[in-house]
C-alpha cells in the first residue's frame, strides 16, 4: 500500500525558489528592477525596466548592478527609461478612457461630406457593435 501523505507534507521546504525575481549577478540576493538584453548583430546591450516574464537569454539586475554596467569594447549600451511612477492607473487615465468609451458609443453623424441627413448620402442612425444602421437618403 502506499503512503496516503500529499505532496505538500512530504515536500523539503526550501529558501531557494521564491516570489520575488533576484538579481542574476553571481552571489547577489538583491530584488531585481531591470532586465538586461543583448542584440548581438548591432553590438548593443539594452537595459531597460524588469520585464513582465523571467526570459532565458535575459538577465535581471538590482539597482547597483544596472547603474554600474558597462558593455565589451565596441558595444553600445542603450539604456531605457524605467517607470518609476505609479504603477496604477491615475484618475486622469481612468476618466480618458471612460470619455473615450462613451465617444465611441455615440452615434457619429459626418458633416462636410453630405452624409449629414440633408441629402447626398445615408446617415448613421444606430450601431450595435460592428454593425450599423443606416437611414436611406430618400427618406
């Protein structure tokens, strides 16, 4: 018979794995807060803010190593703003995007090319998604 304990109890705990990406430099266990990335054919390493996703040919550096980098003779080292603000969006941001919706479901009427109702061509009169709802110009 076998034994009737779950993976989690019979599991080591470890400190190894954790939550938080590390620093990929040799025996530094600072917090990550930029990826490293290299484009071989220009010669270029490019550092920029932590990407969203542990890549295999990318390296995460804490705050002292990515200040203190420097690339081979030849190379150039772009470095990329990082976004130090908030990583929430702003009031600002929440009501753009709400006028922008609303902008969006409103039905448009298009002046300037005879598309207006007052003859010439159809008019949007409502929308429903994709899909439109056009009055004919002769009525």
């Amino acid at each position: 018979m076998g034994s009737r304990r779950g993976p989690l109890k019979s599991a080591v705990p470890s400190n190894v794995v954790s939550l938080v990406r590390r620093c990929s430099r040799t025996a530094c266990g600072r917090p990550a807060v930029a990826t490293l990335t290299y484009v071989y054919a220009d010669s270029t390493a490019v550092l920029g803010p932590l990407a969203t996703y542990a890549e295999p040919h990318c390296y995460d550096l804490c705050s002292e190593h990515s200040e203190r980098l420097t690339a081979p003779r030849g190379w150039e080292v772009v470095r990329l703003a990082t976004d130090t603000g908030p990583t929430r969006p702003s009031g600002d941001d929440l009501e753009a995007l709400a006028n922008a919706v609303r902008e969006a479901a409103r039905p448009q009427e298009r002046e300037g090319n005879g598309t207006n109702g007052r003859g010439g061509g159809p008019m949007e009169i409502a929308r429903r998604g994709h899909l439109r709802v056009l009055r004919s110009p002769d009525s």
